[in-house]
C-alpha cells in the first residue's frame, strides 16, 4: 500500500443515515470533490471505505460511507483520521505545503542554530503556528513570511529569523 497522509478528523456523527463531519485538514474543502475511496485510522487500525458522499458544512465536511448506516456505526468512528493515499493528494501551489510535509521537519535559525523539530500545526485562523520542539523547550513559531524565511522539504529544514524574544 502506498503511503497515507491524513485530510481530515471525524469531530462526530450526524442524523439518521450514519453521515458524520468531518474537521478538515486542508486549506481547501473542494479537496474532498474527487475523493471515491478513504481510509479510516482508529486505535492504530486502518480500514478501507467506499464514499458515498461529502458535502461542506460551515468550515466542515458532512460525509457518508457506503458500508456506514446508522449513527451508532458512524460514532464508532469519532477520532478517526481521514486519510487518504499520498499520490491522490493534489499538487499545492508554490510556497504552499500540506501539514503532513512540515511535521518533522527540522528548525535553523537564519545562522545555522537548531532550535528543535516541528511537532504540531496549531491553526489560528489568521496564519498556522508551527510547534517547535527539542529536548528541552517547546517554541511556537508563527508561520509568517517575516519569520519563515525558507521551507526546503527535500533536506527537511525551516529556516527562520525569529524575532526578538520569540525564542525566549
């Protein structure tokens, strides 16, 4: 099987049917358009399913399964990761890098001194905040282009120029 990379989170069911919404983990929720068949992660166990329908809900996605049918089915699902095959993820624009891509990525400040690695993506509404962390610090670092001045996802490093007391 090809490599996973997560698209959403079943937050909960809803009504009759065993839809249930999905919190997306994309920028864009047209990303679930050309999607037929997903994968649920749940306790470290990954099934298969066939997508009967999605459709957007506020800022989140109202999805059906096929072999899901009743609300108790769909919430044994809740928690579960959205996932789908890495080579089905469509290209992003330049500058542009899905959070699969910045997780584990290692933090250099514009010098050369490592800070940490990146753990987390906390979503803020106005721009993501990227969890930095070594073996003795946690470091919020905003995603901004004052501070990110270089993402190189092919030898896996962030450089940034943190500005003062950032890394206090």
């Amino acid at each position: 099987m090809s490599s996973l990379v997560s698209i959403g989170r079943i937050v909960k069911s809803r009504g009759v049917k065993g839809e249930f919404i999905v919190l997306p983990l994309t920028f864009s929720p047209e990303r679930f358009d050309d999607v037929s068949r997903v994968h649920i992660k749940l306790d470290d166990e990954i099934k298969e399913f066939t997508l009967e329908y999605s459709k957007p809900y506020g800022r989140t996605i109202i999805m059906k399964l096929l072999e899901i049918n009743s609300p108790e089915e769909a919430t044994s699902l809740r928690g579960g990761q959205l996932m789908v095959p890495e080579e089905e993820s469509p290209p992003l624009p330049e500058d542009v890098y899905y959070y699969y891509q910045i997780i584990g990525l290692k933090v250099f400040t514009v010098d050369g001194v490592y800070i940490g690695g990146v753990s987390d993506i906390i979503e803020t509404g106005s721009n993501d905040v990227y969890v930095v962390r070594d073996e003795e610090k946690e470091y919020l670092i905003p995603a901004i282009r004052d501070v990110i001045k270089d993402i190189d996802i092919g030898n896996r490093r962030i450089i940034i120029s943190p500005e003062a007391g950032l890394l206090e």
